[in-house]
C-alpha cells in the first residue's frame, strides 16, 4: 500500500494542476483577474458605500451616503479570503410583498410615516420610491440596499411602489 501513495500522490497532484489549467484557460477575463485583485487588496483596505436615511436634529429626514471599510479576511475553508465589515448585530429579519400601487395615495397626500425600528432594505424585486421630509425623492430596485433610522420622533419618509415590489427588512440595534 506504501509505494502506492507515493503514485497516487503525483496522479492527484498531476489532475489538479491541470484541472487548474484549463479552468483558468477558459475562465473569462474578468475571472482570471481575481487573483491579482486579492493580491492588491491584502495590504489595502476597502470601502462600501450605501444610502441612509437619518433624522437631523430638527425632526427632518435626509438622504446621506455611509461608507464603511472593509478588510480582507478569512472565510471557510476553502473558500479564499474575502472583504468583510465588522459583523453588525440584528435584531430580526422578515420579508415584505407590496401590491401595485402600494402607498401611492400617501405620497399624493404627502402621507409621511416613520420606521418602527432601524434597519437596512435589501429590495429584492420590483422597484421602491422613497421621499424624505426635506423633499429629496430616491428610486431602489431589485438588488439595491439602503438603511434607515427614521424611528420616532421625526418627520418620516414616504414609501410608494408603482410596479409592486418584494424587499428583505434587516432590523437592528
């Protein structure tokens, strides 16, 4: 069994190395350039950047843009590294299904509401309205993710789909 392994060995060694070839051969351009970004990014730092609604010291709600780091780090095995931020804690995750034309008379009526709890969308399908009380309107669509923290007291939002959407609610602290 013992001069077997030796053989096994350089077999397995042999099929994986060119198993590594030719995926990497017919790999797209874009794929076969991941190796060099992970290089890069192991002495640099990362951002990512999402919109946030929040509550200005008057009770008025605004857009603004939060950019957070990101560093490489492990992953499990043998997945590779990968570019995290710090874990955030959650308090309870659900789904939500609007209709068409959910929340459209609220924003004909200027009908603003708050959030019950902080927490991030992720919109899964279809595409979202949100206006805030200085007036600034933004559209989110399937893939698009934003925070808000406009719990009470503040002036709220307006949320309002034309086409009908699905969005994930993350809550948090």
């Amino acid at each position: 069994m013992r001069t077997c392994l030796p053989a096994f060995s350089a077999v397995l060694s042999a099929l994986c190395f060119a198993a590594l070839h030719t995926a990497s051969a017919q790999a797209p351009a874009a794929l076969k350039d991941v190796g060099t970004a992970t290089a890069a990014t192991e002495v640099d730092t990362a951002k990512i950047t999402y919109p946030q609604i929040y509550v200005s010291a008057d009770g008025e709600t605004h857009f603004r843009e939060v950019t957070l780091p990101l560093t490489l780090a492990p992953a499990k095995p043998p997945a590779a590294p990968i570019l995290q931020s710090t874990l955030m804690a959650t308090t309870g995750v659900r789904w939500a299904v609007a209709p068409k034309r959910w929340g459209v008379d609220d924003f004909q009526n200027r009908a603003f509401h708050t959030a019950t709890s902080k927490r991030f969308i992720s919109v899964r399908k279809g595409t979202i309205s949100i206006q805030v009380s200085d007036g600034e309107l933004r559209e989110f669509q399937k893939g698009d993710i934003l925070e808000v923290l406009d719990v009470t007291p503040s002036r709220g939002h307006i949320t309002f789909t034309e086409s009908g959407a699905e969005w994930l609610i993350t809550n948090h602290p």
